[in-house]
C-alpha cells in the first residue's frame, strides 16, 4: 500500500513511520504542515523546518505544506496538499487527541484514502518505554507546571520517564505530552540512515507562563557509528 506519513519530527509521528515500515508499506512522501500560528490546533510547531534534515536522513522524500494556522482552515490546508498525492492511505501519530484524529479521518474519508493510527490510544507509560527503546528523543517544547526550563533539550531516558510519570501523579499531565505539554524531537531512529546533530540551540523560556522552546538553529546529519 502507498502511504504518506503525516510528520512533524516528534516522537509520534517518527512512531507512525516506523510502524508503516514494519507493515511493509511502500512510504511514498513525509508531509510536514508549517503554520505560521504558534498556536496550531492540528499542528506540532517547534523546529518544524528540521524535518528536511530527518527526510534525508530516512530517504523519503518530503512534501511541505503551509497554512496560516486558522482553526479548521488548516484542515483544509492539510487536504489540499494530501489530493494531490498518489497514495492509497495516510499515516499518523495521533495518541489521545479525538481532535486531530477525527479530522485526520475525515480528509481520508472526503479523498478515499484509509487512515491509520498505529498509537492509538495506547497506554502512556507502555508506549512511552517503547518510544524510549527505539528513539534518540529530546524535548523541544514544554507548556506545563512541573516541566521547567531544565526540560528543554534533555533527552527523554528511563530517568526522565519515572520523572514525568512522578509529574503526572502530581499534575494530571499526559505522559505522552498528548495535552501539548510537551513536544519532542528524533535525533536518530532505526530507520535513519544517519543522525541530526544540533550544532547551535537556543533555550526561550516564559517564566509568566511556564511555557519554553528549545529553538534549534543549527544542525547537521552525522554518519552512524561516528563518535561525537
């Protein structure tokens, strides 16, 4: 079957890919929706122009769309780009959101293509311990009490998970970051023929809103097995 994967970068979407591949799907694109709204209700935002690196660093080649980030609208948007695609289904990392995942199915339904969500509500802690196993991850964003500036750029481990599960008995935070309190970004992955190496970071902290990004403003792929 010929897919695209819906990608932003993060955890989820780097899940739905390896999931595609291991079904024997042929991935035909990556397609990353750039909005200009930082508030996107569909959309991961944070270094989303990385996802080039990560293409070249799989070998899919990506498709980008762009939307101004309007509610509903940016549906429309991600539509637009996906009609124009010679696929018989879409992928996506959807985990909890009945938001995103109804309107994800939706666009399938309206250009009769199947939709799949291989994460589906799938238990956090189980799904973030595999996560873990498979993905170089890192946070790249944070929008919640208990998450402050000392997540921005740590890499998500064992130790970081029994902290975030502490966080969440604490603060009813999702574990997986599926309420946007946190986003993530793959550095490597099994399926990455090399891995992205940031080379100049820059942490933007709100101290008002307890809210942070980890802007990346440079990097580069690294060849496997090559020390750093």
């Amino acid at each position: 079957m010929r897919v695209a994967v819906l990608y932003s970068g993060g955890k989820d979407s780097n899940y739905a890919l390896y999931w595609a591949l291991k079904q024997g799907f042929e991935v035909k694109y990556l397609v990353s929706m750039v909005s200009e709204s930082e508030e996107s209700y569909m959309y991961h935002v944070p270094n989303i122009h990385l996802t080039e690196l990560q293409a070249k660093a799989v070998g899919i080649p990506l498709v980008k769309g762009f939307t101004g980030g309007e509610k509903e609208k940016e549906v429309e948007d991600m539509k637009a780009v996906l009609e124009g695609l010679k696929i018989e289904g879409i992928v996506a990392g959807a985990l909890a959101s009945e938001y995103q995942k109804k309107r994800v199915d939706r666009v399938a339904e309206e250009l009769g293509l199947r939709s799949f969500a291989p994460a589906w509500h799938r238990d956090p802690v189980d799904y973030m311990r595999e996560i873990i196993g498979l993905f170089d991850v890192v946070v790249v964003g944070t929008a919640a009490y208990g998450l402050d500036e000392s997540w921005l750029g740590r890499r998500i481990d064992g130790k970081a998970l029994d902290e975030l599960i502490k966080i969440h008995e604490k603060y009813k935070i999702h574990v997986a970051g599926e309420g946007g309190e946190f986003e993530t970004f793959v550095r490597d992955a099994p399926f990455f023929r090399a891995r992205v190496v940031f080379d100049e970071v820059e942490k933007k902290w709100d101290g008002c809103s307890y809210s942070g990004v980890l802007e990346v403003k440079r990097a580069h792929l690294e060849p496997k097995g090559k020390t750093l």
